[in-house]
C-alpha cells in the first residue's frame, strides 16, 4: 500500500497531457479514454501505459513526447506523493504493516513453513520494488540460496527484456513445474490471466487500497472476468485458502 493513489495520480497526469493535445474534446472524455487503458494495463510495466499515452497523443494529430518521458514525470508525481509514507516508515514513526494488505506477513510466513518457494514480480521499476521489500520487512520471504539472487522481479529499462509471462516461464522450467504445482496471488489481470494460461492456480486478491475493509468492487468485478479461482479481500482467511490449497500448515 505504499503505492496506493498511483491510478488517481496517473490518470490526473495523463488527462492533462490529452487536454493539451485535443483541448476542444471534453475533459470527461478524456477521462473515460485515460482511465480505460490505465485499468486494462493495470498489472504491465508502466512504460506500457505510458507507450498508450504515446499513441493516444499522436491520434489527436498533437507531437507527443517519447514514452519514456511520460513514464519518467509520472514517477515524478507518484513520488512526491508517496515520499511521506516511505520517510514514516524509515524513521518507525509508522510500521510496515500499516502499508501491508492485512495478513500478508502470515500468508508469507506459513507459505515458507510448508516448504513453497515464493518469487515476486512487479510492473514497477526493479531498484524501486527490491527498496520497497526491503522495507516493508518482506526480502527475506523471496531470498535466493547461498550465491543466488534473491528471486525479486521488477520491470527493466529494457522493457520488452520482462514480464510476467517470462517470469512464470521461468519459474515452471526451472522447477519442472506442471499445472497447479504454480499458484499466484495478485490483483493484477496480467498474473491472473498468465497463470490460467500456464495451467496454474490464480488467486486473485481485491483488496482496498485506501484501507478498510472488503472487496474492492472494481479490482473483485476485473478479476472474476479474468478468471481467478479465488477471490479474497485480504489475507486474514489464510486457514481456508490453504484448505483450498492442499498445503500444510
């Protein structure tokens, strides 16, 4: 959750890059177009979105900007606006559960005690997801054997060289893995949809990211079409899920 506002500072962003381009087309329009691609992008690297920005410009016959750029002030602004949160918890005023879907230390810590080899991937950029982990406490959840790197995924500069799909790849041939021996949990369409493709087991979490409590009606309504096998809206039915599982303890 130390990202939670990221689509709202996103599409405020991305909205007025379209404004300046097409001023005579309806803000609400533009809104409707921003929030589309950023919802159906939601689980991709960023440059992704910002590459769809790219080409929305060029349709209004406006010069846009290299993707990379719109990527680059995007971060910006997420920064600045997260930057309260990461300070907060680096200085213990706030703890790291205070940023954590609720139960996911739980979740972790009984997927490692029932012997599950855990990876995590994300859109977000690498050196910003390895900080993150580090310091909400969670690294240690995803750490490699001796020598190797710890199994913590996040997109490169080099787009097109990561994705989910290579990293579910990866994971079933390096494992010999077949079918339901994966499992992922995500809110994500990308790791939900990649997963039923490889055959695995898609756990698909629709938590608020504001806080509180219960689905989030838009994340649980994507991801049921998406086809997750499970649906939760946080992590504090762990017992369950691993009934549905078939894992001990």
């Amino acid at each position: 959750m130390l990202r939670a506002g990221w689509q709202e500072i996103m599409e405020a962003y991305f909205l007025e890059v379209l404004a300046a381009a097409a001023p005579g087309t309806p803000a609400a329009e533009h809104g409707r177009t921003c929030r589309e691609f950023i919802e159906r992008l939601t689980g991709r690297q960023t440059i992704y979105q910002a590459l769809e920005l790219e080409d929305r410009v060029r349709a209004t016959s406006a010069t846009p900007l290299p993707a990379a750029q719109y990527k680059a002030e995007y971060l910006r602004r997420l920064q600045q606006h997260i930057e309260h949160r990461l300070r907060d918890v680096r200085a213990g005023i706030q703890i790291p559960e205070d940023h954590l879907v609720s139960g996911s230390i739980n979740l972790l810590a009984r997927l490692k005690a029932a012997g599950v080899t855990c990876w995590l991937a994300s859109g977000t950029d690498h050196a910003r997801v390895v900080e993150e982990a580090e310091l909400l406490g969670l690294t240690g959840f995803f750490a490699g054997a001796q020598d190797e790197p710890d199994r913590i995924y996040g997109a490169l500069e080099d787009y097109q060289n990561f994705s989910k799909a290579m990293i579910i790849e990866k994971i079933m041939a390096d494992f010999g893995l077949s079918g339901p021996e994966l499992v992922a949990f995500g809110d994500g369409y990308v790791e939900i949809e990649e997963t039923r493709r490889a055959g695995g087991i898609a756990v698909g979490i629709a938590s608020r990211e504001s806080g509180g409590v219960g689905f989030d009606p838009w994340k649980k309504q994507r991801l049921q079409q998406v086809g997750a096998h499970v649906l939760v809206a946080d992590w504090s039915e762990v017992s369950q899920l691993f009934s549905l599982l078939h894992l001990t303890p």
